[in-house]
C-alpha cells in the first residue's frame, strides 16, 4: 500500500526541521546554563557565612561581605513595591473594567510606552523628581526609581488577568444585585488574583536585579544604613562597584553578589511558578 | 390548516388560563436595542404568579435579550438601550429613580452556564447574595436560609457534608442548581432562567426541569429555552418569539396542539428553526 507510505524527500525534511528546532530550543537555553555554570564556579568559592553578616572591607583589606547590600535591596524592592504595586493593580483593574474609555486607551498605550523606556531615563526622572529636592542621594529616591518601573508591567498583567475572567461570572454577580465595585471586588478580583500575583513577583524579579535607576539614587553605601533618607547600598550597584575597581579579592565579591543576586531572582520566579499553579487549578480555567 | 402537534411533546398535564391568578409580572410595549440593532419589538405580556413562562423562539429572536429586560440586565452591555414598562407587582423598574442594583436583587436570574463562583465555597456561594442584602439592613439567620435555599433546589443531600469545599469540585449540573439555589437563598418575587439546561447532560437537565417544576407552587418562572418538549414539560404559558418580535403568547397545551400563528406551527413542527 503504497498510498499511505510517506515519501523519503518528505521524511528527510521533517528530520531536519526537527533537528533544527531542537538546536533553536539549545541555543535559547544555552546562555542561561553558561551564566549559571559561571556563576557558580566563580561565585561559591568566595562565598561564605561572611559574605551574609559583615559589612565591605576597607580598600586593600581581606575579607569582609555584603550584609548592607543585602539588605538594602530587600529594602528598596520592598520600598518600590509599597507604592508600584497598588498602583499598577489599581490601574490595571481599571483598564480591565473600562476597556474602551477614552482615558483607559490612553493610559494603556503611556502603560506600554513606559515599559519600554531605559531604565537609566527613569534614573534620571528620580534623581531630578526626588533626590535634587532632596539635595542628596536617598533609598527613598532608588525605592521610587524602582516603583516606577514596576507600575506598567503590573498595570498590564494585572489587566490581562482580570479580562481573563470569564464575563458571565460578573454577570452572574450583577443579576444578583452586587453594584459594579462590588463585584469587581467580591468576584472579579479574587478570580483573578492568582494571575495578578504573579505578575507582581515578575516585576519584583525585575528590578531587583535593575542598575541603572539606583547610580544616582540609591548611590550605594559602604555602610550600614536602614534609613530611607540616606543613601544605601544594594546588590547590583555593589557588582558594578566591585567588578570595575582594581582588587583581586574585589571581583571575587562581585561574583559572589552576582551569585547572590541570581538566587533571589531565581526564588521570586519560582514562586511566581507556584502561585501560578496552584491558584489557577481553582482559579478561572 | 390542520391542527398540529409535536411528535414526543408531553404536555403538562394541568389546564392553565392566563387572567386566572394575579399578575406577577406586566410588560408593556417593551423595545430593546443594541446600538441600532432592534432586537425586540414592541413586546407585551403578562406573566401570571406561581406559574412557569416559556419563552421559545430560534436563535437570534431576541427571547434572551427580552429575559435580560426583565431584571435590567441588558443595561449592562454597551450601547443597550430600553423602551417600554415593566411592572414588578404593579411598579414598573424601569420608572426614573428606580435602582437597577435593587431591582436585581429582587429577581434572580440563572445563566446558560453555571457561573459558581470559582473561589467560594458551597456554602459561600449560596450565601454570595446575603452580603447586599445585610447592608440593606436585613436581619436573618444565614445557614437556615443556605439550608433551605439548597433543599428548595434539589441539592441539600449531595452537599450537606461538604459545604465548605470549593463549588467547582461540584458536576455541571450540580453547579446549575447551585445557581438556582443562590438566586433562590435572595428570595426573588420572580426567577428568570435563561436555557438553564443547554450546556448540561440529560440527567441533569431532567433534575433541573423537575426543579422548575416543583418550583412553580413556590415562585414565579420565566425560562428561555431552546427545547420545545422542556418549555411543553415546565411552562404553563409558552411565548413564541421570531426577529424580535413575539409571535403568540398561549396556554402551553395550546401553542403546542393549536397554534394559532402559521408561523408559531411552522417552528413547533420542524419547519425552520
């Protein structure tokens, strides 16, 4: 039965596509292993217990670790999200709910204008916003430089996760006498909520790791500071500071904070994961 | 004409005449819109207390939008608009002033899909409504109503023991219900069904017409559908509707043995539809 036999020429294309779709999925996860190769290599040998509970070293000293900017980036992620978050899930509910009002068409196309704006310019719109009023360098101003980042990725996530919810479910809602705020409350937003989480441990990742926003902002500290009104120190700006001074033993932080660094991305993402999953087993399907 | 009748139409077997009891219910001249689009014309009916309304019709005949007037649901959708009167116990909803939050809230309406809330349970479900009517000022005892809401709908013994567990571990056809029961916990003057049974299975739309059934001693039904044999089966008056407009407004045992309209015939016989 000749008919259902497939030809050689086209089994000898669907081999190779395959093949090249494998080495295209490869290729896109290859760099990702080599920098986590890297890192480890590179970083856990100059990792230890140190490196979680003491401050830097003085210039030329052995030793010595990156508690402050530890710290400080708990701080200024916690800071950013104090004040990005509410507002991109506010914002994002709101276009979601008024989807074709003049207004929400306009602050959905600034939404997607401001996410893809370098994040050195939203340096810049802080330090001229907060830190020149301030006449100095400040957490708050990184904090706020970093809030303002997150609020248009939240805004369009959380927008998506709430048009995902099924619009009978609204209405089911409304027929039974629940105003709109109510039901956008009670129904829309519990529904939705695994998804909206998630989108906000996204941004979380996100800038946790962002340099550019705190070199005139946060600046970095080589202290112990907690205080918002003071510069502080924080990850990605002690890598930077460290991999481009001129110490043997400086470098060596820097992959270690690197290190550091990664694993907390890395964490935030994988709770996303979980959030994702185990919220929208229950959640809208 | 000859005198028709429906091939494995049973028709409920109680005589019914219209004028009989009180109107629960009174429309009058009723027109809806979507944007330009006219899709229900000049529409009067009167809708009998304790009884069931039927409303058939094909696809696009406006006999859901026409539901969705009823308890101003169609306001909800953009561009929809109204013209006409309902009458609510002799006061019409659509009157200036007149709440729409709070009309719904004494007409409960059952979709084509159930709509359980996904992150509620059982019990919150039935209860979803309460929260409106507490903040009204209402005073009453929550699980004696929830009990009774769910015995009223067929579903207390499936789920007494596990009232607390998500709704969505319930079947199709047991979330229906669910719904039935959460419009009923409201204590609605009137309940609106629309195809109530389209997206369950057999046994399952046989417990719910059996419901509906039971239901109308209790309360007043209006139920769209799309099943000849289910509006014959439940209803005690039958609306035939066709491109917005309705057709004829008889006692069930008639549209379905004598159809008045030769269009009312050419649809119950499988002529188009």
């Amino acid at each position: 039965m000749t008919a259902f036999r497939t030809s050689p020429r086209r089994r000898a294309i669907n081999v190779f596509m395959t093949a090249l779709m494998w080495a295209a999925a490869v290729a896109a996860t290859l760099p990702l292993v080599l920098i986590l190769f890297n890192l480890l290599a590179k970083g856990v040998t100059s990792l230890d217990l140190a490196f979680f509970t003491h401050l830097p070293a003085p210039p030329g000293q052995e030793g010595g670790g990156a508690a402050n900017a530890i710290v400080g980036t708990v701080i200024l992620v916690g800071g950013a999200s104090a004040f990005g978050l509410p507002i991109g899930i506010g914002a994002g509910i709101y276009l979601a709910e008024r989807k074709g009002a003049p207004l929400a068409v306009l602050v959905r196309f600034l939404a997607d204008v401001l996410n893809g704006l370098p994040s050195i310019v939203m340096g810049i719109f802080a330090w001229e916003l907060v830190v020149v009023p301030m006449h100095h360098f400040s957490a708050l101003s990184g904090a706020f430089a970093l809030g303002a980042m997150m609020i248009p990725t939240v805004t369009r996530t959380t927008e998506e996760m709430v048009r995902v919810v099924p619009t009978t479910l609204s209405e089911a809602a409304l027929a039974l006498g629940y105003t709109r705020w109510r039901t956008a409350l009670r129904i829309v937003i519990p529904t939705a909520l695994a998804g909206i989480i998630t989108g906000a441990l996204v941004a979380l990742a996100r800038i946790a790791g962002e340099t550019a926003p705190l070199l005139f902002t946060a600046f970095g500290n080589n202290f112990w500071s907690l205080s918002l009104n003071k510069p502080i120190a924080a990850l990605p700006l002690q890598i930077f500071n460290y991999a481009t001074g001129p110490y043997d033993d400086w470098h060596a932080q820097a992959w270690a904070a690197s290190l550091v660094l990664i694993a907390l991305v890395l964490l935030i993402s994988l709770l996303a994961r979980f959030a994702t999953r185990s919220g929208f087993s229950r959640g809208v399907e | 004409m000859a005198s028709s009748s429906v091939p494995g139409v049973v028709v409920a077997s109680e005589g019914f005449a219209a004028g009989d009891a009180p109107a629960r219910m009174e429309v009058r001249s009723l027109n809806a819109y979507f944007g330009k689009v006219h899709a229900v014309r000049d529409v009067s009916m009167r809708i009998p207390e304790h009884s069931v309304t039927a409303i058939i019709g094909p696809s696009g005949c406006g006999k859901s939008t026409f539901l969705r007037t009823l308890n101003r649901m169609h306001e909800t959708v953009p561009t929809a608009m109204v013209s006409g009167e309902v009458l609510l116990d002799g006061q019409n909803i659509y009157a200036p002033g007149v709440d729409p939050v709070s009309v719904r809230r004494h007409i409960g309406m059952v979709f084509q899909r159930p709509t359980a809330f996904p992150t509620m349970s059982i019990r919150g479900n039935v209860a979803a409504g309460f929260g409106v009517l507490r903040a009204k000022g209402e005073k009453f005892d929550g699980d004696e109503r929830i009990e009774q809401a769910l015995r009223r709908s067929a579903l207390w013994d499936e789920v007494k023991d596990r009232l607390e567990d998500s709704a969505l571990g319930l079947s199709g056809g047991q979330q229906q219900r669910l719904c039935i029961a959460r419009a009923l916990a409201m204590d609605p003057q009137l309940l609106l069904l629309d195809e109530p049974t389209a997206s369950l299975d057999p046994i399952s739309t046989e417990k719910v017409e059996d419901l509906v059934h039971q239901l109308r001693r209790e309360i007043t039904v209006v139920i769209v559908t799309h099943n000849m044999q289910q509006a014959a089966r439940v209803s005690g008056q039958t609306a035939f509707f066709l491109h917005g407009e309705m057709v004829e407004l008889s006692p069930t045992n008639e549209i379905f043995t004598r159809p008045r309209d030769e269009r009312t015939e050419a649809y119950i016989t499988g002529r188009f539809g």
